[in-house]
C-alpha cells in the first residue's frame, strides 16, 4: 500500500517515497547545510551540497511533484531544524549565548518535528505555536536591537529615516566593503522604493527587522494557505513546520537581508490568486518592488502560465505607478543607476559562494557574465524539457532550479539569494495538490512575434499545440 493512499500522513515509512516531493525534502536539506557551512561564505563543501540541491532539484522535477509520506516531514524538518546549531560557530553576532541557542535550536527542532508526526488538529498548531516561540527566541538571542555594523542594516535604516523625515531615501551616500576596493566604496539607496515604505513601522519601534520578522510571518501564512488550497491540504502544517525549522530564518532577520520581503510577496501572490485575485496582484507588486531578483524567481510562471503573465502585467504596471515619484524626484538615470546599475558593476567577490569565486581563487579565473547569461538559458531548456507544470508546486520547484543554476554562476551569491531558492522549494512542497488549469499552461505564442519579421516562416503549423500535443496535416 503506497502511503500516499493514506490521507493524513499515513505510516512512519520511507518505502515508496523517493519521488518527487522527497527529492525536494533532500534538495531541501542539502541547500541548508551547504549555506550554513560558513554562512553563505565559499568552501568546498559547501559548494558541492548546494550543486547536490540543484542536481535533487532537477530529479524531483523528472520525477513529477506528489506529496511525501509523513517519514519524509520528519526527516527534512529535523535535518534542517538541527542546522541551526551551527549558527554558535560562525562568530560575530552569533558567538554570544551560545548555551541559549543550543537549547533553543534543539527545542525548535523537536517541536517543529513533533508536529510533522501529528494528524491536522489542535495539537499540531500547539506544536507550531511552541515552534514559532522557539525561532524568536533563537533570533532574539542573537538580536543586537537598534544598531549591526553590516551595510544593509545602515543603507535600509538611513533610507526608512529620510523617508519618514519628508526627504528623498535615495539623497543619502552609504559606504560599503568590498574586498576587491581598497578602502571603502560609496553608494546611495540600492534597493527598490517599497523597502524604506515596508521597514518604516519597524524604524519607528526602533529597529528595522522587526518588519523582516513580519515578513517571514506572512510567508508562512501563505505556505498554509497555498497548501491548504490542494488535494493534499492535511499536510499543510507540516509544511509550515518546515519553513519554521529552517535556517535560514535566523540570518535573514539579523542580517537585515530585503529578500525576506520578495519571498513573502511571492508567496502570497501563490496563495492568494485563487482566493482575492486584486490582493495577489498588490503582493506581487511589492515583491516587483523589492529588487532586480524578482523577474527571475517569476520566470518560470511566466513561462508556462497565461494567467501568471497576465497577472505580471497588472502587477508591473502598478509597481511602475508606485516607483514613479521616487524616479522623478531622484532623475531617470541616477535611480536606475542605484538600483540596477550598480549591482551589474560590482566585481566576482572571491568569498562568495558560487563556481565563479571558486575559479577566482583556484586559478585567478574571473569568468565572464555571459557564463550566468547562457547559465540563465540553458536551465530555462531544461525547464522547458521536463515538461509541462501540473501544479503551483511544479512552477515554485522551477523557479528554484533557475535561481541554484544562476547562483551558483553568479558573481556573487550569499545566504540571501540562496534564501530564495529554499523559500521557492518549500514553496513547491505546499502547491503539490494546487493544479493548474489545462487551458492556462501555454507558452508564449512566439508566432505572433515572428510574422512582423518579412519573410518569416513559422516551423510549426499554425493548428498545432504549442507543447507537440497536434498532429500537423501532411503537404
């Protein structure tokens, strides 16, 4: 009997299950590991578990998606919750009660498994709630309120202040290290204009993460909603029991990292386009609005979803509205040079942990940026090789084999980006049961594109399906 006859999780069993969405748990797992080797930082093995995650990744899509046998929660939510010891080791702001981050990383993970193992009920949410208490405890811990030495956490605060204080938040010059510069390098506001508006009630309680922590807080309500939507929605506690115990969660709040809020608008935009379609369209602006990162998270739906494209649309319409102030006040080019091209001109940064620092310190090989362009073109191929998406699950677990491959060839990739790719395979795990309509999956229509070129001549007949499915008549 397969355990996924058995609706509520079934036999503690791992038989039968090495498919789909067990492959995502290991990929999963795999990830975490790997960036909290050194926290994002390049060594060796760290570099080979997270091209382990992009190879399990690809697997569970060859595969096909379908929800895992209850052993496969337990098993992913322990893995991942036990990682969070290894925050006491890195040093700096985690160097400090360490006794109290031991205890409190053995009890998220014992709770956030425990309730893996239950049936859907109350003492399943206690156990989230207990889970939940634990992970702000382990941030808090490590939590310096008001005040970090890292570049991001001054740049989102100094652009919060002059926002809130009637200035433009892209006026003020940043410094940043960067090792390659001698010195440090000046910079105003990187980031899009809906960070300094989102950080504003944390600026004014008197630290900025304390909207990064509400951030995660909406990502895991749209984990619940997302995988409540589906056939599998018995699961959807475990999924939010997953997402709790990871590791990421920690570093991206005390490190102040802004791509907390593109994974929660993401979410959101999932769970709630079924549900209050205007509301998932605002989500998906303000993650629009975050950084340049959200196009390519988005692709893949892109790609194979009319309504997605159609929901894009709207949403960049109404992030261009928003920007639209911020762009005149500050000037066309020196707005777009802040936010876009500035991160295009950054150097390979040697500690980084993608194949490109590795080359740089093994053989002083600076790789070009056409290697993470054709990186880009050769994981949209394979996405498009493996087939049609049948669920929101297949969409999310594509859109993190695009972000591994182009991190991993990425000038520079750190705990953040990284943080995207696990927040989008979580994110396939709750969608599994949330189909598609068959009429929605298409592909771009590239004949329409193709007739304003003289001469054109479509290879494909104009009466076949876009994935092969027609049969073209002969002569």
């Amino acid at each position: 009997m397969s355990l996924r006859a058995v609706p509520h999780g079934g036999p503690l069993g791992l038989g039968g299950e090495f498919l789909g969405s067990g492959l995502c748990c290991l990929a999963l797992a795999a990830l975490a590991i790997g960036v909290m080797q050194a926290f994002g930082a390049l060594t060796d093995a760290a570099l080979l578990l997270v091209a382990a995650s992009l190879v399990l990744a690809v697997m569970a899509l060859k595969t096909g998606l379908r929800m895992a046998g209850r052993a496969w929660w337990v098993v992913a939510t322990v893995i991942v919750g036990l990682t969070n010891l290894l925050y006491p080791r890195l040093g700096g702001p985690f160097a400090y009660h360490v006794g109290a981050q031991v205890a409190l990383a053995l009890a998220l993970t014992a709770t956030a498994g425990a309730a893996c193992v239950l049936r859907p009920g109350r003492a399943a949410l206690a156990l989230l709630g207990a889970a939940t208490l634990c992970l702000l405890g382990l941030m808090a811990v490590t939590w310096n309120w008001g005040a970090d030495r890292i570049d991001v956490f001054t740049a989102v605060s100094g652009a919060t202040a002059a926002l809130l204080h009637g200035a433009n938040p892209y006026g003020p010059v940043f410094s940043m290290n960067i090792p390659q510069y001698p010195g440090l390098v000046h910079a105003h506001f990187v980031y899009g204009p809906i960070v300094p508006v989102l950080a504003a009630l944390g600026w004014l309680v008197g630290d900025i993460r304390v909207m990064s922590v509400a951030a995660l807080g909406v990502t895991f309500a749209g984990l619940w909603l997302l995988a409540r939507q589906g056939g599998h929605r018995f699961d959807a506690h475990r999924v939010v029991a997953l997402a709790i115990a990871s590791p990421f969660n920690v570093g991206m709040v005390n490190r102040s990292w802004v791509e907390v809020y593109i994974g929660a608008g993401v979410v959101m935009w999932l769970a709630l386009r079924g549900l209050r379609r205007r509301l998932a369209i605002a989500c998906l602006g303000v993650a629009l609005l975050v950084n340049p990162l959200t196009p390519l998270v988005l692709l893949p739906a892109f790609l194979w979803s009319r309504r997605a494209r159609r929901e894009m649309v709207a949403a960049a319409i109404g992030a261009a509205i928003f920007a639209l102030p911020f762009v005149l006040i500050t000037g066309v080019g020196p707005f777009f040079s802040a936010v876009i091209g500035f991160q295009l001109s950054l150097p390979t940064w040697p500690g980084a942990l993608t194949v490109t620092a590795f080359t740089l310190q093994s053989w002083h090989l600076a790789l070009s940026s056409l290697v993470t362009v054709m990186v880009v073109l050769i994981a949209l191929v394979v996405i498009g090789w493996r087939g049609r998406p049948h669920s929101l699950g297949d969409l999310a677990v594509q859109a993190a084999v695009l972000l591994l491959a182009t991190f991993l060839f990425a000038k520079l990739a750190f705990l953040n980006e990284y943080y995207l790719a696990a927040a989008m395979l979580v994110t396939g795990l709750a969608g599994v049961g949330v189909a598609l309509p068959s009429g929605d999956v298409s592909l771009p229509d590239v004949r329409a594109l193709g007739r304003l070129v003289p001469g054109w001549r479509p290879l494909r007949p104009a009466d076949s399906t876009v994935d092969g499915a027609g049969t073209a008549p002969l002569g």
